[in-house]
C-alpha cells in the first residue's frame, strides 16, 4: 500500500525535470554566445548538440511521465505547457547555429555577441522562474522575473532594428543583408520563445494563488 508521501513525491519529480529542461535551455544560450564570439566553433558546437540533445531527451522523459504518473505537481495540462515552451528555446537556438556555422564567414564583421548576451540572460532568468515553481508559486518574485523577462524583449526588438540601416544602407550585398537579417531574427525569435515559457510560470502562479 503505498503513502500518500510517496503518491506526491512521485509527482514532484516534475519539479526536477522541468528545472533540468530549462537549464539545458540555458546551456544552448550560453553555447549559442560562445559561437558567435570565439573563433574555433568546433568545440561549441560539440557543446551546443550535447545540451541540445539533453534538451531532447528531458522533452520526452516530461511526456512519457505524465502518462505514468498518477499524482502531479501541477496540473498535467501546465506541466505539457510548460515541456512544450521549454523545448521551443533549443529548438530555435539550434536553428541559428546551423544556419550561423555555414554563412559565417561570409557574415565577417557583423556583430552578434550583443544579442547573443542578451539571449543568454533571458534563459538564466527562465531558469530562475521555473525553480520558483516548488518555492510556493510566490507571486511577486515570480512578476518581477517575468517583468525582467519583458525588458529583455522589449530590447532585443530595439535591437533588431539597428543593423538593418547599416546593412541596407551599404547596398553593396544584398544576400550578405538578407542572410544576418534571418539570423538576427532567430535571436529575437528565441528571446520570445523565453518570455513564452514566463508568461506560463506567471499563469500558472496566478492560477494557483
């Protein structure tokens, strides 16, 4: 006969794994900065498909849990919420790195790192939000992350704007423009993809407050 201690901790393990999911998130941001600024992109690249592939795995690991298990954490529907924004960072951050290793070269002197950094503090702050989840769904640090959240893209949407009047203005190679603009747009893109997975934390906070 099992306790109704060991019923609930079962369901905590989501806890963890949404926590791991999200700091693989992180690790894919922190790869993506590396290979923009370092000139040897092997090793980060080899870094970035072992976070990726973590990423991956914690992705169907979540799923295959909730069908096992009995009595969750939070409710099942937040949880797929919460594993389907998660999984969407990576995925669009290993778009960028694929498209990034080939033009590179070609894309010589466009700076990245700016927005690169910025990314990069959007998942820390993801991070952060999906640990307060066993903290007691506390509203008010959650809001104040979710806010940092905003600001972070509400500056990557400044910033996106910025290099297209240099590289318009330069005319000189219009496929040179076009290729940094679809890159600058998966930066931004992926910067949303975390303020999606803050605005789940926040629902599911308010929801349960």
């Amino acid at each position: 006969m099992f306790s109704l201690q060991t019923i609930f901790g079962k369901g905590d393990k989501f806890y963890g794994l949404l926590e791991a999911s999200a700091d693989a998130a992180r690790e894919s941001a922190t790869a993506m900065h590396e290979l923009v600024v370092r000139p040897d992109r092997s090793p980060v690249m080899a870094a970035f498909s072992t976070a990726r592939a973590r990423e991956k795995a914690l992705h169907a690991q979540i799923g295959e849990e909730l069908v096992n298990t009995f009595v969750t954490a939070l409710d099942r529907d937040d949880i797929e919420a919460l594993n389907s924004a998660l999984y969407k960072i990576p995925k669009t951050i290993e778009k960028f790195a694929e498209r990034y290793v080939i033009v590179a070269d070609r894309l010589a002197g466009i700076d990245f790192s700016q927005r690169a950094a910025l990314l990069e503090s959007s998942a820390k702050v993801v991070v952060e939000m999906i640990g307060e989840l066993r903290r007691g769904l506390r509203i008010d640090p959650v809001k104040k992350l979710r806010d940092q959240l905003h600001a972070l893209e509400s500056e990557a949407d400044r910033l996106l704007l910025d290099p297209y009047r240099t590289l318009y203005a330069e005319g000189s190679d219009p496929l040179r423009a076009i290729l940094a603009k679809d890159l600058f747009e998966l930066i931004e893109k992926a910067v949303d993809k975390c303020r999606d997975v803050g605005n789940v934390v926040y629902t599911i906070v308010l929801k349960n407050s």
